[in-house]
C-alpha cells in the first residue's frame, strides 16, 4: 500500500517509516530538508520535501504521491518543556493539530485516499474526574489549566475533525506518554537526566495517573492502523496505567538512581504551574481495550515495569 508520512523525521516518524517498509508498504516520507533525511530514513522510502504550513506546496506533494493512506505524525517539540509557558511552547504542533490537518485532510479527499491516521495525545487531556483509567468514550478536561487551554482546544480541534469524517477512513491514535530511544524517558534522555539529579520530585499525593507506551510500540499500532480498524479514536498506550507515586520511583530504581524527593503543592506550582502539578496529581490514564480488539495489535511492552528496565536503550 502506498503510504504518505507527515512528520516522518520525529521521534515516532523515525521508528514508524522503517516498520511500514519493513511490512512492504511504499512510503513516500515528508521532509523540510532532504538533507536531513539521508541520515534519518531508511532504504526503501521515498523522500519528499515541503513545508507543511504552506498549503498549496503540501497539497501539491500529495498529488505528486498519489498516496492510499497519509498518517499525519506533524509536531514541533522542544527539547525541554516549560509547562508553565505549554501553549506558548507548542503553538506550531497547535498549527499542525489544526490547519494542517485541515490540509492533509483534502488533499486525501483529492487524491482519493481510503483512510488518514492522525497522532492526539492521552497523556493530560482526560477531564479529571470519575475513574483513574478512560475510555475513548471519556471526556476531555472542560476546564483545563489556563496554560494548557489553547492546546488542549488543538487537540479536541483534530479529533473532532477526525470524528465528523465520513467520506473515508480517518483515525486518531492518542498515544501515551513515550519512552524508548529517542524520547525524554531514554538513556539519554532529558527526563532520566532530570531524575539522575533528583531534579524531578513527586508533587503532593502523586496521584496523576499516566499511561506510557514505549515509542515501538506507538509505531507499531500505527502500521496496524494502516490496515485494521474502523473510523474513531484509539488510546494508544500499555496495559498498565500508573500514578506518579509509583512510576516515578521505580524509574528512579530502574536507572540506579536515588529515590526522587517529596515537595508540596504550593512549592510545586512555583516550579511547574497549575498545569504542571495536575499532571502529577490529578490526571487520569487510558485503556487500551478497543485498539487491542479492533487494530489487532498487542504491545510488546505491556508494562512500563518491564520497559523501564529493557527499552530505554
């Protein structure tokens, strides 16, 4: 099948190209700089290059390709978050999760693509009540940290344009919290710096809930989702959803480092802001149920306990 990859030089574009070469798709991999991706792509996809915010180059690409499905992987993380400045530092995924999607959407309707997969995100966004662990039927936050509105709304703006698609298949697949190589929970990532230091505490109970899901994994649903499943929305995440209070230590545990130290809430939002501090004391986690049943798909890691201690490499 011919598959079209927005965003294929990311931590998860990296991983999912060469899984879908490896399963006899035809990939054409969208890149800024062609430059970068002769290091970065493998042998077997084909590279086009455009920018993804000029619409008229983008749709052209797509044209060109001609593609049966277009996964749309677009994001613009830095390195190191500021969750008290989230919006801010995310404005350009915003745009992705918006306006592009809008784009990459007609230009499938154009070229008469069967199915578009689009990347959303478990980690925070569930509202925060009820249950630790959702359903893809849960609802989001309607009242989100201020910091964390505008991208929130993003995300809700991209899985609503995914669930009011009727003209083809269009999917979200919300993935939880990565680690593995290339990610911030790595060997050499920034969050297992940050614990090394004793630079990353528990916040209050630790109570948030999270739902990891190693980034081969994260791949590997979505070259499932290229051929199972019907139209909606996924939680892609392991079997095994956690609060910080637990995760926390025993990734400190599994790296060797020592126990992270303990603040209050109040000293918690000094550092991180009101955002911050839900995601370590109020969010909840997701299933991973319905992407099982219906993408056929199972992770290899189906405990972060495990991932921690083998995949981070």
């Amino acid at each position: 099948m011919k598959v079209f990859v927005a965003g294929s030089t990311g931590a998860i574009g990296r991983v999912l190209v060469p899984q879908l070469v490896e399963k006899g798709h035809e990939v054409v991999a969208l890149v800024r700089d062609d430059r970068k991706a002769e290091a970065l792509l493998p042998g077997g996809a084909t590279v086009a290059v455009a920018d993804a915010l000029n619409k008229e180059a983008l749709t052209a690409t797509i044209r060109k390709a001609e593609p049966e499905v277009i996964i749309h992987q677009l994001t613009s993380l830095p390195h190191a978050v500021n969750l008290k400045k989230l919006d801010d530092e995310l404005s350009l995924t915003n745009r992705f999760r918006t306006e592009v999607t809008d784009t990459l959407l007609a230009a499938a309707r154009l070229v008469g693509a069967r199915r578009f997969i689009a990347q959303s995100f478990i980690g925070w966004p569930f509202a925060r009540e009820g249950g630790p662990v959702k359903t893809e039927e849960g609802p989001l936050d309607s009242n989100p940290p201020p910091n964390f509105a505008k991208t929130l709304a993003a995300i809700r703006y991209l899985e609503d344009t995914v669930r009011k698609t009727v003209d083809l298949q269009a999917l979200a697949l919300r993935y939880g919290f990565f680690y593995g190589p290339g990610t911030g929970i790595a060997e050499d990532g920034l969050v297992i710096k940050l614990i090394r230091n004793r630079m990353m505490p528990i916040i209050g109970n630790g109570a948030g809930i999270w739902s990891f899901i190693h980034i081969h994994d994260a791949a590997r649903a979505t070259v499932a989702a290229v051929s199972n499943g019907s139209s909606g929305i996924y939680n892609i995440v392991d079997d095994d959803p956690a609060p910080v209070s637990l995760w926390l230590p025993t990734l400190a545990d599994a790296i060797g480092a020592k126990q992270p130290y303990r603040v209050p809430v109040w000293l918690g939002k000094l550092a991180i802001g009101e955002g911050g501090v839900s995601m370590m004391t109020q969010i909840r986690g997701g299933s991973n149920a319905k992407a099982k049943r219906e993408l056929g798909w199972e992770p290899t890691y189906q405990t972060w306990r495990r991932g921690f201690v083998e995949g981070l490499g």
